[in-house]
C-alpha cells in the first residue's frame, strides 16, 4: 500500500507538471511572467492560444494535487512509526500544500482563460492582473507549506531518524530543485518532486 501511494504521489506530480506547461506553453512561443508589463507581446504570445487548455490545466490540476497528496498521507503513515513530531511537520504542510495549491492552480488558470476569452486586449490583461494579484498569498503559502515539508523530512533522514540510509537526503526534493531551477525549467517543482517520490517508491 505505502508503495502504491509513493506511485500516486509520482503520478500526481507528473500530470501536474503537465498542467504547468499547457499554461505556459503557446503556439507562440513560452509565456514569461515579463509579458505582464507589455501588452503588445502578451498579446502576440497567446495569439491562437486554444481555451480548451487553460479549462484542462484547471481540472487537471486539482485531480493531479489530489493525487499527489495521498503520496505525502503515505510519508506521514510511515514517517509516524518513526517519530511523531516529522510525522505532523510532513502532514501539516501536505494539507496546506494541497488546499492552496489546488487554489493556485485554479486562480492561475481562470486569469488565463479571461485573458484569451476576452480578446486579449490591454483592459482584458489589466483586468486578469487585478484578479490574480489578490490570489498570490495562495502561491505564497503554497510554495511555502512545500519548502517546510522539504526541510522537515531532509533533517529527518540526515538525522538518522527513518529507516533510509543517510545519503537518501539528495534526493530531497529541495536538493533537486536546487540542481533543475538554473535550467529554467517549466514546473521544476514538480518535477523535483516527481523525482522524490519515484525514489521513495524504490528505497522504501
């Protein structure tokens, strides 16, 4: 079963990654966060864009955290027979992880889709920007609840308080992101993550 939920979690962080891209990626070209300010380029980078992708990433998106938070249940399950304290600094974090992030990803798709639906003019992208802003601390606590999750179950593997061997710590997801985000990669967090658990899935 602790296998089959280190799976999920795998799973769950991949069709995430999926969703990052089908946000980002345009018939145009990548969107970059430096479009916001100039209309003009914004305009030409999701010219074409089909609506169909931001819906999916939508509801991809909640089905992929849901998926991904029954492979941190799993950690915590598991981490529990070790210590009760890492066990609740795994939990904890996962279900702020999972609430917001399903937040992020709904707010992050819907300010797309009213981008493109409504012509993608300077008042439609002024429009999206006022929607978005006030949803950031959800990104905030989200990415936040996954750096703690990442430190907390990084000292409980270095300190010798799982059964995995020591040197399984660079494969901490924060180890890996360190090594993919030079790169730039679209949704390197879920990637880092996906690599984490596949790892799991083999040592544990």
């Amino acid at each position: 079963m602790l296998k089959f939920l280190m799976l999920l979690g795998l799973i769950g962080h991949l069709i995430c990654w999926r969703c990052d891209c089908l946000l980002t990626y345009t018939p145009n070209g990548r969107f970059q966060f430096s479009d916001l300010k100039d209309n003009a380029q914004m305009a030409k980078t999701f010219d074409g864009f089909p609506l169909k992708r931001s819906m999916a990433s939508m509801l991809l998106g909640v089905f992929s955290m849901l998926l991904s938070f029954w492979g941190y249940f799993g950690l915590y399950r598991w981490m529990a027979d070790f210590s009760q304290t890492f066990a609740l600094l795994i939990l904890i974090p996962a279900v702020l992880f999972y609430f917001f992030g399903v937040a992020h990803h709904v707010f992050c798709g819907v300010a797309e889709w009213f981008y493109v639906r409504f012509g993608r003019t300077n008042e439609a992208r002024k429009a999206a920007l006022e929607f978005f802003k006030p949803t950031l601390p959800f990104m905030g606590v989200c990415y936040i609840s996954l750096l703690t999750f990442a430190v907390s179950f990084f000292i409980a593997v270095v300190g010798g308080y799982t059964a995995l061997p020591r040197w399984c710590c660079i494969w901490n997801l924060l180890p890996c992101f360190v090594c993919i985000a030079p790169f730039r990669v679209v949704g390197a967090a879920n990637l880092a993550c996906a690599w984490m658990f596949l790892v799991l899935l083999i040592f544990i």
